[in-house]
C-alpha cells in the first residue's frame, strides 16, 4: 500500500498543480503555452481546473485510507489513461497547434497511468494475500 499511497499523493500535488494553474491563468496557458488561437470567453478552462483540483482532493481522500480503499484508484487510471489518449491522438493529428507539447503531455501522463498501474497492482497483490 506503500507504493499506491505516495503515487496517489504525488498524483495529487500534479493534478492540484494543475487545476490552479487552469483556474488562474487559463488565457495565458492556451495562448502563449500552448499557442491556441484567443478565445471569446475562458470558464470552461477554469471549470476544467475547478475539477482537477477536486480530484486531487479525492486522491487524497483515497490515500489516507488506502487499505480499505485501493480500489478506488480505478477512476483514477481510467482519467489518467483516457487523458493520455487524448493528448497522443492530439499530438498525432497535424494541427497547427505546437505537437510537441502535446507530446510531451502524453509521455508524462503515460508515466503516470503507468505508476498508477503499478501501485493498483501492487495493492492488489497485498490484499490478496492478506485473505
């Protein structure tokens, strides 16, 4: 439970990393980071970290008490992986957009689904054992 516990609290610290950079500067993140044209109005950004940051705190609700709750961490790797999705098909597709920030999200978010995997794993190996 060791691993899963400080994969979910570093999980955590990004997504809540994250969701405040989003919710703060979403106009200065979309247009001079990722190089996305100006948009009308920006609150579906801010929505967007509004809800990172929430699931930073439910991955902390699940940390704390990981012996019991492993499982939950599931929700997690299917928001992670479908992330990861996300950005490599993003990245592969020819847009005007930089693809290499793409592609860097989607090395670092594969990264993350996968020590996610491995601290699932893990617990599961540690509960299974412990019947």
């Amino acid at each position: 439970m060791t691993l899963l516990r400080r994969v979910l609290y570093l999980e955590a610290l990004l997504w809540s990393a994250k969701g405040t950079v989003l919710a703060l500067t979403p106009r200065y993140l979309l247009i001079n980071i990722v190089g996305l044209q100006p948009y009308p109005e920006y609150a579906w950004v801010r929505v967007a970290g509004v809800m990172a940051f929430s699931l930073a705190l439910l991955m902390v609700l699940v940390a704390q008490n990981a012996e019991q709750t492993w499982f939950w961490t599931w929700a997690f790797i299917i928001a992670q992986g479908s992330m990861t999705a996300l950005f490599l098909l993003k990245a592969g597709l020819t847009s005007p957009t930089s693809p290499a920030f793409w592609w860097v999200c989607g090395a670092f978010s594969t990264a993350m689904t996968a020590l996610l995997l491995w601290g699932i794993a893990r617990a599961y190996g540690e509960s299974s054992s412990e019947v």
